[in-house]
C-alpha cells in the first residue's frame, strides 16, 4: 500500500470520484468527518453505497468507525463483500478491536464470506493508545496499526519543529510493535497542509526511512507525491535483484556473505530488505 485517501462517509460524490483516483485504498471516514449527529444517517446510506460498490472496487475499500458502542453498529452495518475491513478510531487498548471482532464475525456468517475476511486497522491517537500498541498489534482480526497524530498532539501538548522529532517516539513505537506482532508496517499518518507539496515530500520520506510504508492522505492533491516516494525505482529494483542474485550464487558456492556491487556486505539481513523491496511485503 503506499497511498490511502480519507472520503467523507456523507459526501457521495466525492466517493464516486475517488473511485478513479490513483490511491491504492479509500478509508471512508464514518467518524470525525460526519456531524455527530447525521453518522447514523450517514451509515445507513453508505451502507447501500458499498453494497453497490465495494465488491471488486479498486482501490480497496476500509471504512473508519466510531469508538465505543456506536463503532459495533458502524461495523456490523458496513461489512459487506468488498469491504477490506474497518479503522477502528480512538483504539487504547486490546480490549477495542475484541470487541469488533463479535460484529465482523457475525457479518462474515451472514454474508457467507469467510472466517477472517474483514480486517481491523487500530486507530492509534492518544497517550494511552501508543503505550498499549504492543498489545494492540497482536488483538484479533488487527492487521495494522495507524497513528493519529491530531488529537495525540492535542493530548501531549506537543509543538513538532520540521524534522517532528517531538513525536520521534511515538512513531518508531508504532513501527516497532508492528513489527514485533509480525503484521503489515503502519502507514505514515496524515499532513494536513495540503499546499505545502515540498513539505509533503520531505516529510514522507523521513517517513519512510523511520519503516513506515504508505501514507494515509486527506486530499487527491497529495496522492502523487506519496505515490511516488513509496514505489520503488527502476534502479532500486534493480540494485535489489542484483543483491539476491549475488547471495544466492554465494550461498550455491558454499558462502553464506559475499560482496556486492558497492563493495558493502551482503549478509542475509540486506538480503532480507532486498526481498522486501521486491516483493512490496
């Protein structure tokens, strides 16, 4: 995944538009984009819009939900086929995505889809939700974790400077405890200056180098940029088959490290990055 693009539940033509965008995912946000008081309306009438639209859709569909009560209503309502599953928001502990698991269980009975089709990404925005992450990674049915820096931010009462090292923390946490629970990395939470195309880039990167792997956006403008630093170049490819190409020549050989074109070492964790980069895991 390397792009994903916040819709408006409630705002149907953006969501007939960003079908055709060049995002590999749309999160269609039930929560914080929707007036509390219209997201029950709004759920029934994207339920139908799903129904209609999510089985064999490209890009693929996640819907944020609601924390609390009104989040198993939000999931049990908008598990349908083609869904990939829900972003639970406000997620702070393992106890979160439990309890979603009883609502998706439940739709993928009734629609007759099979066990473990929808998935959960756990929302991560507050203190409490950072220092759980470890144990949120391996609840059922997680299949990532997201970092929601708003509201974090609003939480901690940080000012992040350009290079955001004021976050540093919570971010590599992110990452780490993905890892560490073996499920997808996390991708790069939001920027929300959709004019600043340089700061965008710059960002992502750093972004990037820290282990996380796509971005979440919340404009179409932004889509290009993080598009672009997530796949990898022609010469990146290249190098990287290059690599495998020589280990496994070596390790035929009876070698288990050769050199490679550089001259650096190839050992079976570069090989392993090689790999990953290939393979897009």
């Amino acid at each position: 995944m390397r792009s994903a693009l916040y819709v408006p539940a409630d705002a149907p033509r953006k969501l007939a538009k960003a079908l055709g965008l060049d995002t590999d995912e749309l999160i269609v946000d039930l929560e914080d984009a929707v007036p509390p008081d219209a997201r029950a309306a709004a759920r029934e009438r994207l339920t139908d819009w799903l129904v209609r639209n999510a089985p064999g859709a490209v890009p693929r569909i996640w819907v944020r939900i609601n924390p609390g009560r009104a989040g198993l209503a939000d999931a049990a309502a908008v598990a349908v086929p083609g869904v990939a599953g829900v972003v639970a928001a406000k997620t702070e502990s393992a106890e979160g995505p439990a309890a979603l698991a009883a609502p998706l269980r439940a739709a993928e009975r009734r629609h007759g889809t099979a066990a473990g089709t929808f998935g959960i990404v756990a929302l991560v925005e507050s203190a409490r939700g950072v220092l759980a992450a470890p144990e949120i990674a391996r609840a059922p049915r997680v299949v990532r974790l997201q970092l929601g820096e708003a509201d974090l931010r609003a939480e901690l009462g940080v000012e992040p400077g350009p290079d955001g090292l004021e976050l540093l923390h919570a971010r590599s946490r992110i990452v780490l405890a993905s890892a560490a629970a073996g499920i997808r990395p996390p991708p790069a939470p939001v920027c929300t200056d959709v004019r600043d195309t340089e700061g965008l880039r710059r960002s992502t990167l750093a972004f990037r180098r820290l282990g996380f792997r796509g971005r979440a956006c919340v404009h179409p403008s932004q889509l290009p940029v993080v598009n672009v630093v997530f796949t990898a170049t022609d010469a990146e490819l290249s190098g990287a088959r290059d690599l495998v190409e020589r280990y496994e020549r070596a390790l035929a050989a009876g070698a288990a490290v050769c050199l490679g074109a550089d001259g650096r070492l190839i050992d079976p964790a570069v090989v392993r990055s090689a790999r990953r980069l290939l393979t897009g895991d």
